[in-house]
C-alpha cells in the first residue's frame, strides 16, 4: 500500500531524497528554536502556532521523503554472495542505519499517517524516531493475545482525559461498578462499589462508567452483568473502557448492546498502585 498523501516536488533520486531529508531537518531544529524563542519572550500564541505549523509541514515532507527513500532502496536488486545469500548493496552516502529506517517507514505507511495525524491532533512535531515507536508498539501488542491482556492486574485506574470525555457524553458519571477510594477521586461518581462491596450484586443506576478487573473471570462477569442490566433497564446509559478483545464472546455481547464504539488513536496508559506509588501500565 502506498502513502495516499502526495507531497509535491519531492526529490526523484535517492541522492536528492538524502540531501532534501538533511535540509528538512535542520529547518525544523531551526523552527523549533523560533518557537522557545517566542515562548520565553510570550508574545502571541498566533505567531507560536504559525512556526508550529510551519515546523509541522517541514516535519511530514521529510517523513514522506524517507518513505520515498525506502521505496527506492527496496527496489534495489539484492546481489547473491558467495555464502548464496541475498545482499543489497547501498548508494554512497546511505548507511545501513538510515536503510532500515527508511525501509521500515516504507513497509508501515497506515502507522507513518497515523504518527502524523496524531502529532497534529497534540500539536507536535513529528519524527521518523516517533513512527519507528509506533511501529514497534504495534509489534508488541500483535504478539500478545488479546486475552492475555486481560488475565492479569485487576487494579488499572484511567487516564483523566478519558474520564472527561465520558462524563461529557453522559453529563454525568452517577455510578461506578468496579471501583475504589483512589479510582473515584477520578471517577467523582455519585455511586462506586470496591471488590468488597462486590458491585456485581449490587443496584446500578442512571449513568454508569465502567473499567472492569482486567483479569478472569472478572472481566466476563462485569460485561455479562452490564449487558444483563442494561437490558432490564436498570440503568439508562453507559460507557465502558476495555481492550480491543474482538474474538471474545464477552466483547462481542457488549457490542450488539452498543449505540457507538471508540478506538483511541494512540496507546493508552493506565496507571495502578503499588506501595503508595504510581506505576504505568
């Protein structure tokens, strides 16, 4: 699959794709400096955004040039040596470094979009280094199973951006099923049941936010009893963060109950407590 944006006038050689690649970006190090500069002296947040956009285009032209470079070192002939295995010989200049990155942005352009999308969205400047991350999250997530995911820690809490985001769609966050002292502090929620009140049996009510234990058989049994719930009418409306665990029946019984689904851009971190401290996850 090839890059579907198309940036103009870029280099046809792979000696003008390095030397365009160089140029770029020592003018983004360049913008990037104006910006601090503009920051430390606080003039207008219009003149900051104008050299972040200017930065931003420079930044993605140079990402594009290097998937342009890697498509044309792909296409070069592999020569046999003499052990009979295929080695590709590189133009001057071009070193197996910069080789691998460019071929690897070129092998992976849906995650090279969505680095760039995701730059503008937090209004960042993009990198190569930045896709090559992305493309190994992607690795490490495709070799966990799905339900692997959630056969483990049971105390994860949310991101509060994500929280809001909820609370924004339903007004309100009245009650918290799978909750704690600490998670509600968060949550804010009218309601919210711990693992000794055992949520499970209890009333939920009007709009319920829900990050079930991410561990058997609790994550089953919380998307069994939303879906139960719901269904009774015991509660109006709610959302529910969860892994992206398309082959379970668990995720699947919740989805045929579901006005809308959200898949986040970028991975999310969640957060648990050990020993009074925070820790990612």
């Amino acid at each position: 699959m090839a890059i579907t944006k198309t940036i103009r006038n870029l280099p046809a050689t792979i000696e003008g794709l390095k030397e365009f690649i160089i140029v770029g970006k020592a003018a983004v190090e360049q913008l990037k400096l104006k910006i601090k500069a503009i920051n430390k002296i606080e003039r207008a947040n219009n003149a900051v955004s104008a050299t972040l956009e200017d930065a931003q285009d420079i930044a993605e032209a140079v990402i594009y040039a290097e998937v342009r470079l890697g498509e044309l070192l792909k296409a070069i002939p592999n020569k046999k040596a003499s052990s009979g295995a295929g080695t590709r010989s590189l133009p001057k200049d071009i070193n197996k470094k910069d080789s691998h990155l460019a071929q690897s942005l070129a092998n992976n352009p849906e995650i090279v979009e969505k680095t760039i999308a995701e730059a503008r969205e937090v209004e960042t400047i993009p990198t190569a280094r930045d896709v090559l991350k992305n493309i190994d999250n992607e690795k490490k997530v495709a070799s966990t199973p799905h339900v692997a995911l959630a056969t483990g820690e049971n105390e994860w809490y949310t991101p509060q951006h994500i929280v809001e985001k909820a609370r924004q769609v339903m007004g309100e966050i009245h009650c918290d099923p799978a909750s704690s002292k600490q998670a509600n502090e968060t949550i804010k929620a009218k309601t919210y049941y711990t693992k000794d009140d055992n949520g499970l049996k209890k009333k939920w009510e009007k709009t319920v936010w829900m990050n079930p234990p991410y561990a058997q058989p609790l994550i089953t049994q919380f998307s069994e009893t939303i879906v139960s719930k719901y269904n009774s009418g015991e509660f109006n409306q709610a959302c529910i963060l969860v892994n992206n665990a398309t082959e379970t029946v668990w995720f699947q019984d919740m989805l045929l109950i579901s006005t809308a689904i959200c898949y986040i851009m970028s991975y999310l971190t969640l957060t648990k407590t050990k020993g009074g401290r925070h820790e990612n996850g």
